[in-house]
C-alpha cells in the first residue's frame, strides 16, 4: 500500500484511485458497523495507514463512488457523497477499538509527517525539541539524538545547556546498540508525553497569525486594513493592533542588543529603515555606534534625498523580520512596552 498520507489529486476521475483510496472508501461506505469489523481482523500498521487516508480523503463525488463500489450502487448514489475527515474516523474507530489506541492511531495520523517516531522528531523544530529534551535524562537524550538525522541533531544538541550537552555527547560516545525494550520505552514517553502534547499545542492563535502577516504589509495597506477591520470587529482589530511588532518597537531593545543588530544588519537597508523612522529611535541607534560609524550614517542619509515610502517600509519590515529572527535565537531580548517580560516569536 502507499503511505497513508497520500491524497486523491483528482476525486473525479475513478481512473485515479489506487488501492489504498479504494480500500478506504470501501470503509467509509459500508457504514460504521460493518467497518467496524474489518478493523477488528487489522493490524495495527494496517489501522494506522488505513485511517490515515480515510482522514485525508476530503469530498469524494457520488459517481466515483458509484463506480468503484458497483454492489453498493443503490446506497452510495443515495448518500450522493462521502466526506473523510478526522471526526468521523476517530468516532469510527472508538467504536471497535479501545481509546487509549485510538488516540495513539490519531496523533500517528495527526502529528508532524512522518511514518516513524524517529522520522516525525525530524519534522519537529530544533528549539521545539531542544526545550523538551533538556528535562530529560542524558542517556534518553543520547538515544534520541542518536536516532535522528545528524544535521538534525547538530543543530539541537548546540541549543542544550554546554554541561548537559557535554554529558549527551559522553554519553553518545559510549553507547552501544541500544536494547529494544529501550528504544521502545523511550518512544513510547516520546509519543505519550512530548508528540501528543505538540499535537495540542500547535494551533497557532488566529489573532498573532494574523498580526505576522499584518506585519508584512507596507504601512498603507496595513492602515487600509486594520481600518477596515476595526469597523466590522473592533475588539479583533485591537488585538492584532497589540499583537504586532513594527520597527519603532526596535526602541525596546537595550544597547547591547542594538549593537547586536547593527552587526548582523544590512547597512543600506538599515539607512533606509532610519530615514522613516522617529528622531528618538534615529538617536538610539546612532547612540550605540561608534562616532565616525553614525557620522558616516548620518550623511549617507542626507546624500539620500527624498525616498519613497515604499522602499521604507521595505527596509523596516527587513529590520523588524531581523530582530525576530534574533530574538527566536537567543541573540537578542526583546521587551514588551513594561520592560519586564520577553516577547517570544
């Protein structure tokens, strides 16, 4: 069978379907009863790919069904089509199986791509499963890291604290094969604790999505915006307004972490971003570089001339974009408007 994640590119055309999508719209036919059954004589790689297609399946038209499931004709073109989703797999396998395997099966199906444990740890981001795994033990580390793409790992194992990656990496360099009742243990905790938390977790909120993108926008389109949000749903409008990170918020920054910036930056476009910007956050900045540095600045400005807004924007939203980039690293702290809290991105 293919990979349970394989979708039906076009669910018009009967010719299309391959076994893996027949075999799940043959589940999602018969009804829940008789499905019910057939799980029943499955195992459970079986269940986990059947489902997953069953959950990706989406609208599937009558007369494909029609055809594919010619003794059921009279009932299928009744029902006129089918809709696979998440819902209506897991409510039919609750009805067969126990729930602690459905959840199991659904956040196989639901979490990062990957068909293993060890190919899911690749999809998830290094910062995500650094800040897990410094909670755990060294040796559960060691076999974890151990596991995972190399490239993956390098860039995990530099986000532990030094002693305790030190102690990984001892660790990883006495390990030999691992037993089997512990490399199951370990996935199990793994799935049990860490990927069905991220599952949870992952939904992003609508409002800061929206205020990233918000973030992108040149400073016309982004009032044309907000503007009109704000008299279809002004509370809406509010928190995205609040949500937002726009480069006069670089004001926020210490010395230290200005300098940071100014370091990484591009000078044209960091000129660029200052001719918008306020007198007070011209100064800061120019206040932590060195006197020829903001001297030589300070003309490369005048010799400007006017420039169109356009450019500006798109200079600050570079610097803004910057900073965030910093920030997620560590480079930089960002503090929200009372100085005592980290806005994390």
């Amino acid at each position: 069978m293919a990979a349970a994640g394989t979708s039906l590119r076009a669910r018009d055309d009967y010719r299309t379907l391959g076994g893996p999508e027949k075999a799940a719209l043959l589940m999602m036919a018969i009804g829940e009863e008789n499905a019910a059954r057939i799980f029943t004589m499955l195992d459970d790689e079986e269940i986990k790919e059947l489902s997953g297609i069953m959950a990706s399946l989406g609208t599937v038209s009558a007369p494909v069904v029609e055809r594919l499931f010619v003794e059921f004709a009279d009932q299928i073109s009744s029902t006129g089509s089918l809709v696979g989703n998440f819902n209506s797999t897991e409510r039919l396998l609750l009805k067969v199986l126990d729930k602690d395997r459905v959840d199991n099966i659904m956040e196989e199906i639901r979490g990062p791509a990957g068909r293993t444990m060890w190919d899911k740890l690749g999809n998830v981001h290094e910062n995500v499963l650094a800040n897990y795994l410094k909670n755990e033990y060294p040796q559960t580390v060691a076999v974890v890291l151990s596991k995972i793409k190399a490239e993956h790992a390098a860039r995990v194992l530099a986000l532990l604290p030094e002693p305790f990656a030190l102690e990984v990496v001892m660790r990883m360099l006495r390990m030999e094969a691992v037993q089997r009742e512990v490399l199951e243990d370990v996935e199990r905790t793994l799935r049990n604790e860490f990927m069905s938390n991220l599952a949870r977790t992952n939904r992003r909120d609508s409002h800061e999505l929206m205020a990233e993108i918000f973030n992108c926008l040149d400073r016309n389109t982004e009032a044309r915006f907000l503007g009109s949000l704000e008299e279809r749903n002004r509370d809406a409008a509010e928190r995205i307004r609040a949500l937002m990170f726009t480069f006069e918020d670089l004001g926020k920054l210490d010395g230290g972490g200005i300098q940071t910036l100014l370091r990484e930056a591009d000078k044209d476009k960091l000129t660029r971003a200052l001719k918008g910007a306020s007198e007070s956050l011209r100064d800061l900045f120019f206040s932590n570089m060195s006197e020829r540095a903001a001297k030589i600045m300070k003309e490369d400005m005048q010799a400007m001339g006017p420039v169109r807004l356009r450019d500006v924007d798109e200079a600050q939203i570079y610097m803004v974009q910057l900073a965030k980039d910093m920030a997620a690293r560590g480079d930089i702290v960002i503090a929200d408007s009372k100085g005592d809290d980290e806005l994390v991105y």
